[in-house]
C-alpha cells in the first residue's frame, strides 16, 4: 500500500460502489463475486508485502489451530461462500462431505456462544476437512487477515496457555481497512453492511432462510445473527473518514 489510509480507503470503497451502483443490470451473483473478488485480491496482494525483516509467516495448509475462532463476515463473503458449498455438495466427489449438514450441526451446537465460550469447546469449523479448510479459496477476509510468525506459540494458546502469539500487523492492517471500505460502501449503497458470524449466517443461507436477492434490494436477511457492533460509532467514523 503506498497511498495513505484515508486515501486507500477512500479509494477502494470508491471502487466497492462502482461494482453496486451496476447491480440493478448485473445478475446478483455477479455483484458478489465482483465485490468479493476485489476484496480478496487487494487483501492478497497487499500482505505479499511484509516489511523488510519480518519472520516468515508460519501458518500453512493443513494447519488449523485458529479455526475454533469466531469469525464474523460481511453479507457478500457468506452468500459466496453458501453458494461454494452448494456446489461442492452438488458434486460427485464432494457429495459425500454433505457440507451442508455440517454447518447446520454446527449452528445448532454454536447458537447463543460468544467467542470465549465457542473456543474454550474447542469446536472446530465445520468447513475444515481433516484439517483442511475445504472453502480455502473463498474463505473470509477475517480469516485471511490472520496469520501468526510462530505456529508453537499458536498452538500453546490453543491449549489455553497464556502466550502471546506474534501476527501480522500487516494483514490485521489491510484486513481492517479493506473490510470497513465495503461496509461503508454497501451502507452508502442502501444495504445492510453490518457483520454476521460467519457458521450461523452461512447456515441461514443455505437454508435459504436469509436470500441473497433480497439483502440485493436492502433487506436485511441475515439480521437474526448480527455480531454485536455500536453500528453508530462505526457509521460515525465513515462519515468523518468521507469529510477528510
């Protein structure tokens, strides 16, 4: 990132409202995956970039110790990600995962547990496959916005040691800044922008309870399993950051 915050925030909720302002003429799984897909590749792009000196990342496929976490996503990172499973189940080789089942059984088991709770049960994500996130490439940018230097120290603190687990200040950085540019561009847009944990609200969605087309044209369908958030402060902050 060579522009500054404000300017790369600006300029990137700049580009999230270009891709809504289209989606009266863009099929709705158009603007998600146009939304997400910036999203994602600004996010990947820019991690890339560690300072000079930094230890190399530690976290790798088949490592899963954060992924008893809560997560929290956007509206349009969850219905991509409802309609990934879909597909994945719908599929000869993936039928038998029966992904869907999963997170239903998850949403029952994880319903009403805040984040210390939900850790301390050690539940891991049902997406997770021996160990591997099956969703990889579609996953949250919460979960891209994670990486540690030192897996041991991941792991002690997963075993309820009191460590301090060395991150990325980078992907928490671009994370923060990239999630709050399209949540400040889906609530200029007139959608519901606020954030959703990520096992509950993919649930509704695959339960067709929460449409997608319908949070298109401003309802808030994933509204019963909002993360807490003063959406006030937050609105605050956008307005102030639009004044710069």
């Amino acid at each position: 990132m060579t522009d500054s915050p404000i300017t790369f925030f600006q300029n990137l909720e700049a580009g999230f409202l270009r891709i809504l302002e289209a989606r009266a003429k863009a099929p709705g799984d158009a603007v998600v995956d146009a939304l997400t897909q910036q999203a994602f590749d600004v996010l990947d792009g820019n991690v890339a970039l560690q300072p000079a000196g930094s230890p190399a990342i530690a976290c790798a496929k088949g490592c899963s110790t954060c992924c008893s976490l809560r997560v929290t996503a956007t509206a349009p990172e969850i219905f991509l990600m409802a309609r990934y499973v879909r597909l994945i189940d719908r599929s000869p080789q993936g039928a038998a995962l029966n992904l869907v089942h999963r997170v239903q059984v998850a949403y029952r088991d994880l319903a009403g547990l805040d984040e210390r709770a939900r850790f301390a049960h050690q539940w891991p994500c049902p997406l997770l496959i021996k160990g591997i996130c099956i969703v990889h490439s579609v996953r949250s940018l919460a979960c891209r916005g994670h990486a540690a230097f030192d897996a041991q120290a991941c792991r002690a603190a997963a075993r309820g040691k009191d460590v301090d687990v060395p991150v990325s200040e980078t992907h928490l950085m671009m994370r923060s800044l990239i999630q709050n540019s399209l949540q400040s561009a889906l609530r200029r847009a007139g959608l519901a922008w606020g954030l959703y944990e990520l096992c509950q609200g993919l649930a509704l969605a695959l339960d067709d309870k929460a449409s997608q087309p319908a949070w298109l044209t401003g309802g808030d369908s994933l509204g019963p399993v909002v993360a807490d958030c003063d959406m006030a402060a937050l609105a605050h902050s956008y307005n102030e950051l639009h004044r710069s």
